[in-house]
C-alpha cells in the first residue's frame, strides 16, 4: 500500500513538473510576442508623431492659403465697385 501511494505521489509530482514546463514555454511565447506588439506599438506611435506634424503643416499651409485667396477677393470686390461707380 505505501508503494502503491508512493507510486502514485511520484506520477503526481511528475505530471506537475511537466505542466509547470509546459506552462513556461507558453509564457515564454507570449512574452515573445508582447515584446513583439511594443515593438510595433513603439514604431507606430513614432509614425503617428510624424503623421501630426505633416497634418500641421498642411493645416498652415491651407490657412495661408485661404488668406491670400480672400485677399484676393476683397481686392476683386473693390475694383468691381470702383467700376459700378463710375
């Protein structure tokens, strides 16, 4: 009877150790892979910075633009009423 529960405690111990092994190599994987994610999470966010800055500058850009073009039509506005009054 004690080697029979002996036995049995080894088998228990083994089957323990093995998952344990087991489990280690999966956590292994997912630390591989969330080293992985940061990785790209890091290279986007750097994408992200460049990408708001070229949106800024085009933002700059169209409001100089829509200066120069309501310049332009107040000039156009004032040479048309300097016609209409004559």
């Amino acid at each position: 009877m004690k080697r029979v529960l002996a036995v049995v405690f080894v088998l228990a111990l083994c089957t323990s150790v093995l998952g344990g092994c087991a489990s280690q190599s999966a956590v292994n994987k997912l630390q591989a892979q969330q080293d992985q994610m940061m990785q790209r999470l890091d290279s986007l966010e750097k994408a992200q910075a460049a990408n708001v800055q070229a949106i800024e500058s085009a933002a700059r850009r169209a409001e100089a633009a829509a200066d120069r073009a309501e310049k332009m039509a107040n000039k156009a506005e004032s040479i048309f009423m300097k016609h209409m009054k004559k």
